[in-house]
C-alpha cells in the first residue's frame, strides 16, 4: 500500500476547474516530483490535499485513511507537514518561536533536543532564534519554514516552490537539506523541473489542471517533450 494515494482528484473555484481529474501516488521514504508551469494546479493539488481548499471529488487516502474530510489541523498529528510557498512565517514572532510552533501537536520530551537538530541543520538561524522571522532574507525565511516543519516529525513532506525567489547559492543549501532527510517521504512541487527531477525518483509533469507525463525522474529529464518545456 502506498503511504498517500490521490485518485479522481478535482478541486474547483468559483466553478473554475483548476485539478481535472489526477492521480497521484507516493510509496514510503519516496521523492517524489511534480513539475509544470505557474497556473497548472500544482499549489492547488496541495492545498485539496491538506484541507486548505475542498476538493470537488476524488479520494485522498493517507495510509488509507481517507484526509479528505479532515481540517488542515488534524493532518499534523498524523505525520504530515507543508512548507508552503510563501513561506507562511509568523512575521512578528521569532524565528525560535516559529520553530517550537512546528511542534505543536506533540507531547513527548524531545522538542528541545529536535530545536537543537534543526540549528545543527541551519547554524544561520541559531544565530538569529531571537530576531523576528518577518526581518530575515529570502532564503533565511525558507530555512525556518522548512525548520518548522521538520519539528513536527513528518512522515510525509510536501514542499510547495522551494526555490522561488532565492538566490541560486541558497537554492543549493536548501535542497542539500532537503536531500540530506533520508528515508522521508516527500513530494516536491517545484517549477524548476531540471532540479526537482534530479533528485526525486520518480516524477509528474502537470499542464492545465492535468497530469499529462509521469515516470522515472530520469526518463522525465530525457523526454523530449519535458526538456523542451521546461528544460531549455
């Protein structure tokens, strides 16, 4: 059984059909790609999947449980966690105190000890744990989202435009990160297809609402149609 199994997915807005149909699917400890231009639904896919916007029909199951019907925060308890584009940082708060949100839905007696995981991981926000979150650059911003996240122990990922709007030395230190999280499952929405096939296993390429190319990320990176499109 895959850990979360989309299929017939369609979300809609103001009678505007922005998913069309998808399936989609990730086996545990998978990267997991999906790829297209701005406006194919990519963000939209993801917010059906966390309950930010309703899906029209289809089935989302997690672990076979069906999340469709879930709030956006019932999903941090059963191991899943989105970086969103945006970054959706509390602006006024400190970068430490963004981190510790992460961990909102845990008990246990190891948030100190994982804070101290994710400041090993970004030295440069130890360094800043005071300081509002809304005063850091760019990239600073990414690292502390994606810091937030990971403080909720996910067992499914989903990273929403990672790479938007960073400088290109940043970019290389966030998917450093991010495929340095051996074993967890993550799906990646990226427009930058070239590095988002190059580190997930396998890939979807979605145009206007639909997945029109799936496969191997390899194979993906060799299409003629895929390199054409969004390769250069």
């Amino acid at each position: 059984m895959n850990l979360l199994e989309i299929s017939d997915l369609h979300v809609s807005y103001d009678g505007i059909k922005a998913v069309k149909g998808i399936d989609l699917s990730l086996a545990s400890g998978e990267i997991v790609a999906l790829i297209g231009a701005n406006g194919a639904g990519k963000t939209t896919t993801l917010k059906a999947i966390c309950g930010i916007v309703r899906a029209r029909s289809g089935k989302i199951l997690f672990e076979g449980e069906d999340i469709g019907v879930l709030p956006p925060h019932g999903l941090a308890s059963r191991g899943i966690a989105l970086v969103p584009e945006g970054r959706g940082l509390f602006g006024r708060s400190s970068v430490e105190e963004n981190l510790e949100m992460g961990a909102y839905s845990r008990s246990d007696t190891e948030i100190a000890h994982d804070l101290e995981k994710i400041y090993t991981l970004f030295p440069r926000l130890k360094e800043r744990r005071k300081q509002a979150a809304g005063t850091l650059s760019g990239g600073e911003q990414q690292m502390a989202s994606l810091g937030r996240a990971l403080m909720s122990r996910p067992r499914l990922l989903f990273l929403d435009e990672p790479s938007m709007g960073l400088a290109p030395i940043m970019v290389q230190k966030i998917f450093e990160t991010i495929r340095s999280l051996e074993g967890m499952t993550i799906l990646l929405v990226e427009q930058n297809a070239k590095i988002a096939l190059s580190m997930s296993q396998r890939g979807y390429v979605m145009e206007s609402g639909k997945i029109t190319l799936a496969g191997a990320s390899g194979a993906l990176l060799e299409n003629p149609l895929v390199r054409a499109a969004y390769l250069g």
